[in-house]
C-alpha cells in the first residue's frame, strides 16, 4: 500500500513537471467584444480578421505558441498587470498615459479616429458644429479623451460610458446620440450595414497628444524580453511580406501608416 | 492602497449616489404599487386577469435583469426611429434618455418579484378575519384597506424589505445602459486610474452602508406594526 501511494505521488510530481514546461505559451488578450474587421468570432467560435491574423503571424515569426485570450475590455489592463495575459493584442493605441501603466512594443497598425453623425446634420468635427448635441465615445479609449477634451464644453452631454462598439453605434441609430467619435475603419463596417448607411463620416481627427503613436502590443512593464520579441518579429513580418499579404486582405490602404 | 483619486471624483460620487437612491426608491415605489393588484387579482380573480398577472410574474422571474433591461433600452431603442415624427414630438427629449428605460425596467422587476410575494400574503390572511369583517358590514374594499392589506404586509414585511436590498444590488447593471449611477462611477474611476481594488472596496462599502440603512429603516416600521396576540 505504502509504495503504491508512493508511486502514485511520484507520477503526480512528474506529471505537473510535465504540466509547468508545456504551458511555456503566450496569452494574447483581446477584446471579448467584436472589433470587425480587426477582430471577429464567427457562431461557431472561429476567429478572423487583419489582428487575429496578424497577430498569429507574429507569433509564428518569434517561434512561440499563442493564445487568444478574450477579457472585457474594461479590465484588459488589470488583466495583464495580474499577470492573467502576457500581452494585449487588441488594437490598443500607444499612448503616454497608459505608458505610465504598461509599456508597449513598437506600432504594427495606426488608423486615424473619425467622428460619425448622421447625413442630415450640419456638423464638421469642429466643436462649435456639436453645441447642444449629444456625443458618444466607447469607455476608456483615446477617442472617449478626445470627445472629452474637444467637446464637452460646446455638447450637451457626452456618454463615453459605452462597453463596446456596437453599443454606441446602436445608440445613435436609435437617436440617443447624435454623433460618435471613434476608429474610421472599424467605422467603415458599420456604415455599409442598413442600420448605418444614413450616417457618414463628418471629420477625421488628429491630436498626436491624444492619438498617440498608433498601435502597438501592450506588455508589463519591465517585460524587456518580450517587448524586444515583439519588436523583432513586428519587423520580420514586415519585411518578409508577411504583413502586406495579410493586409492586402482586408484593407485597399497602408494600414501600417506614415 | 492608493486613495489620492478619492477628491477628484468625489463630486461625481455624490451625483452617483443622487442617480442610485432615485433609481431604487422610484422602482420600489411604483414597483409596489403594481405588485398590490398583481398579488391580489391572482387570489380574488377574475381568473383571466390572475392569469395575466401570473404570466408577468413568472416572465420577470424566469428572466434575467440584465435581459430585461437591454430588451427595453435597446429593443425599445431599434423599434422608435421606424415612428415618423418621433423625433420632432415633445417626448422625445425624455425617450432618448436612458434613466427611464432604467425606470421601467426595475419597476417591472420590482413589481414582478413583489407582486408573487403578495400572492402569498393575500393568501395567507385567515379567511375568518376576512368573513368577520364582511359580517361586520364593511364594504369590499374597506376589508381590503382596513383588514386584508394591513394583514398581509404585517407577515410578509422582512421578506419585502429583501426585496429592496436585492433591487438596491441589482441597481449596477444600469450602468450598462450609459447611466452613471454609483457603480457606473466606480468603473469610471476603475478605467481612468487603472486601480482595481481601491475603487471596488470603496463601492463595496457605499452598498453595505446603504444596505444597513435600508434594513435599520424598515426594522423600525415592522416594529411599528402590532402583532397580533397570541391566542
């Protein structure tokens, strides 16, 4: 009996041995909402789109195996300083006040933000153009800042609480806001639905304080290994071509950006 | 622990708490006053009205808060802009703001779990106190007033008082219909200053406090009411 039970707590041992070196991957967070065409999940639970893709590519290109992690988007960044994702690969922009928090590797994407309201409106991203209207940004993002830096004293309201993309856009179809400030290519998407093809993009908007420097990987602070990994194979899919073949598929412009 | 966002958001707190109080006591009111027919059509019929009132019952109950709450603002939010002239009429201002829809949603839910709690009480109310006071020669709904509803929200008043704290924690999932009520605040602050646990406790002890507040006030008004003696 007593060597059974050792036998037994020897194979334990070894198999959570085995167990600690095979969960040697690495867990990219993402968005658990939809962020076509960046990130996308079919019923049947594929993923697709430019980041997926992108991303897998990277990984590939540093030899390590990925994860796709989905959390809330509210809680991407405790996520990864918990340590419950190694990295965020989520179309998060680079910018110097999530700096103080993450560290980031170098851009693979930069889009400019736009703001959307519907045909009939005068409006033309100025912020005298939204006195009195209502205008809405999803929750923690630079173009939740911008509303709230360039429109908050001319609008009536600004409703930057939205979880996810889609929700805002559901409210100005609905007449609740009567513009949105967001990401002009994840607009694109929706703007070619029934729901949003009475709405147009009135500005692109540019504030490099707020824009920051595109998008990049995010990472713990301190993570240099990681961050220098990334960094690299960001550079080989660039150069080996991998990352046009991939963007060609989604974008008929340089998403990568000047 | 880091507290030094406390001041900055302080005022936004306070207009949190103004928004939750108003959500809570406004569907608690009116909740309660749905739930009073609702309980008791389904004990005096006419039997198709108990029907009804027993299919809004177990719809609320079957179904979660958060579903009932999206189907209203964002059902209700995709079916008005198909309305001509909605957006012109004077009611608009008040359809596109989402406090309402927050309204009618916990009002329903309210109503619906209060609504099966009077059932049970109306039921439970000896039929002889009922019988004498008819024999009394009072007329139907001065046995309701004076007699049946007294009876009834005598037994079943700690289990209402649950009810209001259940509603009071049900309060932040209107945060996700845009409203920025304490909780909505509290991920505010969550999102601008990337702390997890300090604004979380803080909320956590605003509910326990409102919590104890609700529970001491009604503690009183049970006490208030006379129990019967004991035979």
């Amino acid at each position: 009996m007593k060597t059974l039970l050792k036998t037994l707590m020897a194979a334990t041992f070894v198999a959570g041995l085995g167990m600690g070196t095979a969960s040697a991957e690495i867990k990219l967070g993402l968005d658990t909402a939809p962020y076509p065409p960046f990130a996308d999940q079919d019923a049947a639970g594929v993923r697709s789109g430019f980041e997926i893709e992108l991303g897998e590519a990277i990984c590939a290109a540093m030899g390590e195996t990925c994860v796709w992690t989905p959390i809330a988007w509210d809680g991407i960044i405790p996520a990864l300083t918990s340590g419950k994702i190694d990295a965020i690969f989520a179309s998060m922009s680079i910018t110097a006040e999530r700096m103080e928090t993450i560290d980031f590797s170098n851009k693979y994407y930069s889009t400019p933000a736009a703001l959307v309201a519907a045909k009939t409106m005068e409006i033309d991203g100025t912020p005298e153009s939204l006195k009195g209207k209502i205008v809405g940004a999803q929750v923690s993002t630079i173009h939740a800042n911008y509303a709230e830096k360039y429109f908050k004293d001319m609008a009536s309201d600004i409703k930057v609480t939205y979880q996810a993309f889609d929700e805002h856009n559901a409210d100005l179809v609905a007449g609740r806001l009567d513009a949105v400030v967001g990401d002009s290519l994840a607009f694109s998407d929706f703007l070619g639905t029934d729901e949003g093809k009475s709405f147009e993009i009135k500005a692109l908007l540019t504030d490099e304080e707020i824009f920051g420097k595109g998008v990049g990987v995010g990472m713990r602070k301190g993570d240099e290994e990681l961050k220098a990994k990334f960094n690299a194979a960001i550079e080989k899919v660039r150069a080996d071509g991998t990352y046009d073949t991939i963007a060609k598929k989604y974008f008929d412009f340089d998403i990568f950006g000047g | 622990m880091i507290w030094n966002w406390f001041p900055k958001y302080f005022e936004q707190l306070m207009g949190g708490l103004v928004l939750t109080l108003e959500l809570v006591f406004i569907a608690i009111f009116f909740g309660m006053l749905l739930a009073i027919p609702l309980g008791l059509v389904q004990v005096t019929g006419p039997k198709w009205l108990g029907r009804i009132a027993l299919a809004f019952c177990t719809v609320v109950r079957g179904t979660p808060l958060l579903i009932q709450l999206w189907l209203i603002y964002y059902g209700l939010g995709s079916i008005f802009p198909s309305i001509p002239g909605i957006r012109e009429s004077m009611l608009w201002p008040y359809l596109r703001d989402a406090f309402p829809y927050a309204v009618v949603a916990f009002t329903f839910s309210v109503a619906g779990y209060s609504g099966e709690v009077m059932r049970g009480a109306f039921a439970g109310v000896p039929q002889g106190e009922l019988e004498a006071a008819r024999a009394m020669g009072m007329s139907p709904f001065k046995v309701l007033w004076r007699i049946w509803l007294p009876r009834a929200l005598q037994n079943v008043f700690p289990t209402l008082a649950g009810e209001m704290v259940l509603t009071l924690k049900s309060t932040p999932l209107a945060a996700t219909i845009t409203i920025q009520e304490l909780f909505g605040v509290g991920t505010q602050i969550r999102q601008d200053t990337y702390r997890v646990y300090e604004p979380l406790l803080m909320l956590g002890g605003i509910y326990i406090i409102l919590t104890g507040i609700i529970v001491v006030v009604m503690r009183y008004f049970e006490n208030r009411i006379p129990r019967p003696t004991a035979a």
